[in-house]
C-alpha cells in the first residue's frame, strides 16, 4: 500500500490525516514541523506528500511554499506527488502559479470533503483509495499480487 507523508502544523490536522490515511490502509506519517518533516521525506521517499501551505513562519523553520521548493529540488524527492493543502483559500490559489510548474502538485482547500480528497489522492497516486473502489474490484497493487501468486 502507498506511504503518504503529511506536514502541517496544526496537530487536530495531522490526526485527521493519519485517521483518514490508516482508515485507507495507507502507511501514514505525519510531521508538526518543515525540518523534521524533510528529514523523515529524503530517507523514506514516499509516495505522496501532504504540506500545508501556511506553516507558521515563525513557528516553522521555513513556509509550506518553501518547503515545496526544497522537496521540488531534491534529485530523490522531485518526482513524487504533492497535494498542497490551506485553509486561506486566496493564498492557495495565488500560489498556485508559482507552483504549477513544478511537477505532480494538487491543491485542496481546507476544510475539505473527503470526495475530494479521494479524487486528489487517485490523481495523485495513479489508483483510488479503498473508498472509491466498487465492491469487489482490486486495487492495481492487489491484482498485481493476484497475478504473481497465480
């Protein structure tokens, strides 16, 4: 199953990520911090990445726009999925020209509902979490099993 990484500074949201996540079966970490976060980011290369936009700046040792730029520059992390999350929906979308040309980027608007967030974590991980699945039907990672064991 896929491993997500979510960054945030608020810890009712970083429980609400992982509670979603883990209900998904995603392998979820989550980080109150940009620093600790990009450390954990290069030595576990997830397989999407989940960072407020407006991280404290002086709580924080860099903004979420920032901590984009540095994940974007990492030779291991620039190919990897980000879904940009805020709750100033006038900062996320003036962002958003900087970052559209930076690779596989998706914004959500918080508070979000979790349609949303299943159509951004299938854009974004190439599959539909466990909610968006029909009864019945595997995941790619599921039929891939499927077909070594047969």
């Amino acid at each position: 199953m896929a491993r997500i990484t979510v960054i945030d500074d608020d810890n009712d949201t970083l429980d609400l990520f992982r509670e979603i996540f883990t209900e998904y079966g995603y392998e979820t970490e989550v980080h109150s911090g940009a620093m600790p976060g990009i450390r954990h980011l290069v030595r576990s290369r997830p397989d999407a990445i989940v960072v407020d936009l407006q991280l404290d700046p002086h709580r924080q040792e860099l903004t979420g726009l920032q901590l984009i730029h540095s994940v974007r520059s990492s030779r291991v992390l620039r190919d990897v999925p980000v879904i940009v999350c805020s709750a100033d929906v006038q900062l996320l979308h003036d962002s958003w020209p900087e970052l559209v040309g930076r690779g596989d980027i998706h914004m959500l608007e918080k508070p979000f509902d979790l349609a949303t967030l299943d159509r951004l974590l299938e854009l974004a991980l190439g599959e539909a979490p466990p909610s968006l699945l029909p009864l019945g039907t595997l995941s790619a990672e599921d039929r891939a099993q499927e077909e070594e064991e047969a």
